[in-house]
C-alpha cells in the first residue's frame, strides 16, 4: 500500500492561516445585507404577484391587489418569504464581514427595516395589526437567524 495513513499527521509542514487582526464593523457588509434583503424581498413579491396575476378573473391590476390584501393566505406566503429573504440578507451581512456575524447581520436588519418601512409604508388593511406584530417583530430575530447561519458556516 502506498497510502499514508490517515491517523498520522502529514509528512509536510503544515501552518494555520492567522486570523486577521483587522476587527473594525463593516459598514459595506451591512449596506449589501440589507440591499440584498430589500431586493429580494421586493423581486419575490414581484414574482408572487405576476404568479398571481396569470389568469386573474380581475379586472384591473389595481382591483387585483386590493384584493390580495385583503386574502389571509397572500399575506402569509409574503410574510414568510420576506422572512427568508431577511435571513439572507442577515447572512450576507455575516459572511462578508467574517467577524462578529450577529452584530452586522442585525445591523443589516435595523437598516432593512428603516429603509423598507420608508419604501413601502404599511398599509391599513383588515390584517395591519397582525402583520405589524407578526412581521415586523420577527424582522430582527430572522436577520439574527442568518448572522447565526454565517457564523455556523464559517466554523464548519
């Protein structure tokens, strides 16, 4: 056989990368965390929409949307899939500062948070309460859950 054997250590030398000693936040990594959440969350409600819209028995596309925020089961799958795409961002934002993955991957939230509620402001339809608590108070926990998933990644 000429196969080293896997219990021994390696005949050549074999160093660690030293870890860099530059720690300063990463106001880039932030930006492009939220700027990934901002726009994947709006090209998924784009695409939710125009699935939607494919053989709509409405009218108008303004009759259609109203609609839609009125329908519980529209609302949900929005909600969820802005999520995921905070948990994204939150990843992001993580993994391009390689260091203190929750702190920049909650600062990413905050940021898609403010910037997202001066875009798109909330509307006052039969479910703004609910969706107010449901999505907007798991904005930060879910950009928390992508930081976790960068630092995890990074260890693994």
């Amino acid at each position: 056989m000429t196969q080293q054997s896997p219990y021994r250590a390696p005949d050549s030398h074999v160093e660690d990368v030293p870890e860099s000693g530059d720690r300063r936040f990463r106001w880039v990594a932030v930006m492009i965390g939220a700027a990934v959440d901002l726009g994947a969350t709006t090209l998924t409600g784009i695409v939710l929409v125009v699935v939607l819209s494919i053989g709509s028995q409405y009218e108008s596309v303004q009759d259609m949307l109203a609609a839609l925020g009125r329908d519980w089961s529209f609302i949900m799958t929005s909600m969820l899939l802005g999520g995921a795409c905070t948990v994204l961002g939150g990843f992001t934002a993580g993994r391009l500062a390689r260091h203190s993955f929750l702190t920049h991957a909650l600062a990413a939230g905050l940021l898609s948070l403010v910037v997202g509620l001066l875009i798109f402001p909330p509307d006052d339809g039969p479910y703004a309460g609910i969706v107010a608590l449901l999505g907007y108070g798991s904005h930060l926990p879910r950009a928390a859950l992508g930081g976790r998933f960068a630092a995890r990644r990074r260890t693994a």
